[in-house]
C-alpha cells in the first residue's frame, strides 16, 4: 500500500491543533479537579454540621455518655434525597456508643475537644467521605471527649463537580471550535498563494520559461521562487543553446548531404568504369568528412555540461597519456611532413579525470594543430606543472595567428578564423572547451614564445602525493 505523501495544509493543522486539543484536555483534568475540590468544600462543611448537630444530643449520665437522638432528629439529620448518611459514636476508649461500626477511625487526629479531620474510605462497596471530631457531652468534664463520624456517599458531590465543569467546559468548546474554524480558514488563506502558484504552473506550456511573480508570494517563498526563476533561466539559455545547436548541425550537415546526393546522381549517370573511379574518390571524401563531422556533434553532445554526473574520474599521468595520443597522430603528422614532438616531465604528473575524454581532447588540440600548421612546420605538445597547484598540457603549433579579439571566439561552436584554407567543422576546440569545463579545468590561448604560431594550454588542478 503506497504511503500518503506529506502534505504542508495537514502538517500545519496538525502542529496548530494538536496543542490546542492537548491544552483542552489538561483543561478538561484541571477543571475536574477544582470542581470536586469545591464541591468537597461545600459539603464538607455540611458534613460537619451535621456532626455538630449530633454532638448536640449527646448527654453525660453516671454510666458514660450517651446519645438521646429521637426518630425525627434522625431523619431530618441523617436521610438525604440522593446520597447514604451513616454515622458513628464512640468514646475515647473507641468503646462503641451508637450508629454503624464499619466506620474507621483516623489514626492521626488529635484527641482533643474541637479536632476535626476529613478523610475518604469505602462503606457497603462505596466510596464515602467521613468527618471526624471530638466533642464533650453536654454536663461531662472536659477531659473525656467523645468521636462523632459522619460519612456520605458522593454521588451528589459527583453530580455538583459535573455541573461546574459543564458550566466550565461548555464555553470553553465553543471556543474551541471558533479556534479550529479560523486556524482552519487561516490555513487555507494561508496556502491560497501556493495553489496561485501551482495553478499559474499548471496553465504554462512548457515553452513558457518566463520567471515566476514575486510581489504575491509570501516571504518565506521567495527564495523558493528564486531558485525556480533562476532554475529557468538556465533552462532557457539551455534550450536556446540546444535549438542554436541543432539548427547549426542541421546546417552543417546540409552541405555534405548535398554533395554527396550530386556525387551519387553523377556516378548513377556515369558507366564507364575509368571515368567513375575520380567520382567515387570524391564520394568517399565527402562520406568521410561528413562521419568526422557526426562524430565531431556526438562528441559534443556527450560533454555538454550536464554529462558530468557520468564521469568516471580517477589519477592518471597526463604526461604518460599525452605521450601515447602524440604517438597515434605521429602518422598523420608526417604525410604532412609536420614534426610532431612531446617534451615531458621529470616525474609522473597526477590528475583527476575521466582517461576516455582527456584522450578525446587531446586529439582535438593535436588535430587542430595538425591541420592549421603549415605543411613542413612544428607541433609541439608538452607537460608541466608550474607552481605547485596546477599541471599544464600545452599543445604548441605554427598555424595562422589569432587576435586577441579572436582568442574567446574561437572555442565558440562552429567558429571558424575568416580566410582559413584548411577544411574543418569548427567543432574541435569546442569539445575541448567542453572537457576542461566537465573537469574543472580551464584553457588559454596565446601567442606561441617563439612569436611563430599559437599556444593551447589546458590547466587542471593538481593531486598533491603525500611523501612516503
């Protein structure tokens, strides 16, 4: 069975009326009690006064005291609409003079003319409350008091603390519901701008990127809507970057398709074999420039910035990788006749980074150096580390200059120098722009120091080997 998901009007109300539900309960215990001590209060002294009134029949004779209480005095003393009236008179000996024996004595009240004490027992299975007192019989001496106990069910006192607390507690659950009814109500207005909110979403195409109004929105969304705002921002310049993408692919690839198409409609025509082998030459030209030229588009879409989640980073020796790529383009380096050299380190220099993009960088500065560098000229690709923080790979070459204006353009996609010769896609150096970003790296271009070319350097941070 799926669990219920969160929800911020339940939670409030929960938090909201939880305490108010708990307060009325202790309210509900504290009342109770306060009413039954009044109503013990109230009757109590009732209680007492019928003692009092018993004490009044006692009599002093030459035998002990005695009680002379007649019927009538008993009834009208003793008979009670809604509760049990018994009482009990003893002697200070605790020999028994009249009334009903189960009654216990209280162990702490002082013998003494006028001592009085309450406590509660159980009589015949109910519970009663007994008053306790001592008095002196009318014509005895003052040091042979006699115990008078008088005890009452509760049922009327039960009865009188009900009603206090229905007088009590009736107002105040009243109240309570008005309370629930505007914290409820105060909920509900509460929300009302999140329901704005998801509504406004909720009607939006999804091309709609515009930002989210904030002059409605309660303080504590505001940074939500922030994060959202700028969430779309991003997202727009995204899509913006990805319409530019495709409609530059779209573009690029057009050309190639259609020279392709005429080279396959002219050899179609041709059926002399002599005369369509410089045909399909040339297709095979055109079908391998346009595989470069998809590769060169799938590359750049796998390292766009959000394929950083599928990285796989771990130490590696740049210069012993850029030696091994400086190898495989030592081929193609020669039929140009271009000397391709490395120039390394003294040590092994470590960092962080996914091996199958750095050799896909690699190839694209080499390649792009091979292909701009005049034929008979100079590629150099070294390795250092400079300062401590950072290691270098450069890739130097004896290409065209580039302005200084020119120099952040050129990693642009599809930005190619004005007057070049040499064919390209001008994908190259944004693919390797891409892999430096992707490994928190970054690249520069400048003038070559020997004043002849250009110098590529990508600086990624350096892995400190702790000493052994």
């Amino acid at each position: 069975m799926a669990r219920a998901e969160p929800s911020l009007r339940h939670r409030l109300l929960r938090w909201l009326l939880a305490p108010l539900l708990g307060l009325l309960l202790l309210d509900f215990g504290v009342s109770w009690w306060t009413a039954l001590r009044a109503a013990d209060l109230a009757h109590d002294r009732a209680l007492h006064e019928i003692a009092r009134e018993l004490a009044l029949h006692l009599r002093a004779g030459p035998g002990g005291a005695r009680l002379e209480l007649t019927d009538a005095a008993e009834r009208l003393l003793l008979v009670h609409p809604e509760d049990q009236v018994f009482f009990r008179v003893r002697t200070r000996s605790g020999d028994p003079l009249a009334g009903d024996a189960e009654l216990d004595a209280p162990a702490a009240l002082a013998v003494r003319p006028g001592a009085v004490t309450f406590h509660r027992q159980r009589l015949q299975d109910e519970p009663v409350r007994v008053v306790s007192a001592w008095f002196v019989p009318d014509g005895a001496d003052q040091g042979d008091p006699v115990l008078v106990q008088v005890a009452e069910t509760l049922h009327q006192r039960t009865a009188v603390a009900r009603e206090i607390v229905a007088h009590v507690l009736v107002p105040q659950l009243l109240l309570l519901v008005l309370v629930l009814a505007v914290v409820y109500f105060g909920v509900e207005r509460g929300l009302l701008p999140l329901r704005q909110l998801r509504q406004a979403l909720a009607s939006r195409s999804h091309r709609d990127l515009r930002p989210l109004a904030l002059q409605e929105a309660p303080a504590e969304v505001r940074p939500l809507l922030d994060e959202v705002n700028q969430l779309m921002e991003r997202l727009g310049h995204a899509l913006d970057m990805q319409n530019r993408f495709i409609a530059d692919a779209a573009h690029q690839l057009k050309t190639p398709v259609s020279g392709l198409k005429a080279q396959i409609e002219l050899a179609l025509r041709e059926s002399d074999p002599q005369r369509l082998a410089p045909t399909m030459a040339q297709l095979y030209t055109g079908v391998e420039r346009l595989s470069r030229l998809v590769g060169q588009l799938l590359a750049l879409a796998r390292n766009e910035p959000g394929a950083l989640e599928r990285l796989r980073l771990q130490p590696l020796d740049l210069g012993a990788l850029a030696l091994e790529v400086s190898m495989e383009w030592a081929p193609q380096a020669l039929r140009r006749d271009i000397d391709l050299g490395f120039e390394g380190a003294q040590r092994p220099l470590l960092v962080e980074a996914d091996a199958e993009r750095l050799r896909e960088l690699l190839d694209n500065l080499i390649d792009n150096a091979v292909r701009y560098s005049r034929e008979g000229g100079r590629v150099t690709v070294s390795v250092g580390q400079d300062g401590g923080e950072q290691v270098r790979l450069s890739v130097h070459d004896d290409g065209p200059h580039i302005p200084p204006e020119e120099r952040t353009r050129i990693f642009e996609r599809f930005h190619r120098l004005l007057g070049a010769n040499t064919e390209g896609s001008g994908l190259g150096l944004a693919i390797v722009s891409e892999i430096a970003t992707l490994h928190g790296a970054r690249i520069t271009l400048e003038e070559d120091s020997d004043g002849v070319g250009n110098r590529f350097s990508v600086w990624f941070p350096a892995i400190r080997v702790r000493a052994t």
